[in-house]
C-alpha cells in the first residue's frame, strides 16, 4: 500500500504481521505491536496492513471494499493522530442482516452504528472531491461494523490498529437501498441498542462532519496509495456515535433515520 519505503526494517514489519497472524489464527490476542514498528509510523503500519492483506488474498480472499476509521475528533485525540485511518473488507466479514455471528469469529468483539455506501463507479481519477464521489455512489444503507482486535485488551496506538486492519472484524447492512438523492448523510440520526437498552446515539455530522466527505478521504487515499475505489464495493464510513462492546448472547439493533434497521446477534459461547 504505502508507496514509500518505511524507516521501520523490514524484519521488524515481518515480526508484527507474524504476532498479529498467530493472534487471528489461534483465537489469543496478542500484545500491541508498536514495540516493532513504532506507535504513529504511518508507512510502517500500512506494510504490516498490506503484507497481511497479501497473504489473505492469496489465501482465497477477495477484496470487497474498506473500512474508515478514525473518524471521531475524540477517538483521534485519544489516539495522538489528526487522521482518520482504513481498512479492508473482505468476502467473509459480511453477514446478512439479522444474522447471527459465531463466537470467536471477532475477537474482543466491539459495536458501531455507521452510513455504509455502495459505489457503482470507479474512484481512480479526477478531482476526487464531493461532487465526484457522491456521483459515485450507487445507494447508502444503514449498517453496523462489528469492530475486533487481535491486539489483548484493546491496548492500541494508531500504529497497532492500522498494522491490525484498522481493527476490522465483521460488518453488517441494513435492507433498505436509499441513493443520495433521497437522503441526508449529514443530518441522519442513529441510535443503537444492546439487548434493548439504548448504548450509543449519534448523527451523520460526528463523521468527519460529513460521512461523504470520509469518503472523499479514502479514495484520494486509496488512488495515492496505488489501490483505488472500485464500482461495487462497500464503503463503511464511519461510526456515529460511541462503539461498544458486546458478550455472547447479545442482540444489536441500529437505526438510522432516511437508512431504517440493521440488526445482528452473537452466539453463545459453546
């Protein structure tokens, strides 16, 4: 991905993918990886990111769209960044709405409520600014992301969850296709529940002031970095209110005012 050689040894890139893959292949999260690669090296987080991608996609895994995170003014804060980051969505992070989720499949598995959008064109020239990319978009849907870390105890830099996939799990869309003519990302309302109690409200606005404008971001970011935006892929944009965490057994429902529902369940631990 990144284009720039990072100052970070390539042994030291090795080493973090190697403690991030142990951590996804046998269910035990890992200690951070920023020890290796540093706490904000950019380049050297998206070269863990990319050679995991590599392998997975050599593995059988097809690219089906990316994740943005980040942003949250207070997550960036938390985190020391002024960035928000992105992740890979693959074939096997999606389930259908209202499905239910196996345990173990996420781990340390976290809840957001985001504006996902579909894309039914390419994003790989031109300005690349709203105008262009709301064109862009086929249909919004409501959507949740089902956010996990192979990292223990969620103890993440900016460099530990970008290594990580931008800590990406699973994701979630709602049935509801609504194209942006017919709908107001900025103004949208969420609310999301965990087995019926209310645990994170938000709007469109507390991404990135505009969840079109997040995409905005990825795809200058995705065309610079040598792998655009693609017609038919899912673009999750970002959260619109507080993630949470989720146990075994729990049930999330989300709503997004203009996008309706989207709900999923977590199987109990066997």
């Amino acid at each position: 991905m990144p284009q720039t050689q990072p100052a970070v040894g390539t042994d030291s890139i090795a080493a973090a993918a190697a403690r991030l893959r142990e951590a996804a292949a046998t269910g035990v999260p890992a200690a951070p990886v920023r020890d290796l690669i540093g706490r904000d090296d950019i380049d050297a987080a998206y070269a863990v990111q990319s050679l995991l991608a590599a392998e997975r996609i050599a593995a059988g895994a097809n690219v089906v769209g990316r994740k943005i995170g980040l942003t949250s003014a207070a997550v960036q804060q938390q985190l020391g960044v002024d960035r928000p980051d992105f992740g890979i969505l693959y074939d096997d992070m999606e389930y259908a709405d209202g499905a239910a989720v196996p345990a173990g499949a996420v781990l340390q598995p976290r809840v957001e409520a985001e504006i996902a959008f579909v894309l039914k064109a390419d994003l790989d020239a031109g300005p690349l600014d709203h105008a262009q990319v709301s064109e862009a978009v086929d249909y919004a849907v409501a959507a949740l992301e089902i956010c996990g870390s192979r990292v223990a105890g969620w103890d993440i830099s900016f460099g530990d969850t970008v290594a990580d996939n931008a800590s990406a799990g699973a994701y979630v869309l709602g049935t509801r296709r609504v194209p942006l003519s017919g709908f107001d990302p900025v103004a949208a309302e969420m609310e999301m529940t965990v087995d019926g109690e209310t645990v994170s409200t938000g709007t469109g606005a507390a991404c990135l002031g505009d969840p079109v404008e997040a995409v905005v971001w990825l795809a200058r970011t995705a065309r610079d970095l040598g792998s655009p935006l693609r017609a038919g892929q899912v673009v999750l944009s970002g959260a619109l209110g507080p993630m949470r965490p989720v146990a075994p057994g729990a049930a999330v429902h989300a709503t997004v005012t203009g996008l309706g529902q989207v709900s999923v369940t977590f199987s109990e631990q066997e």
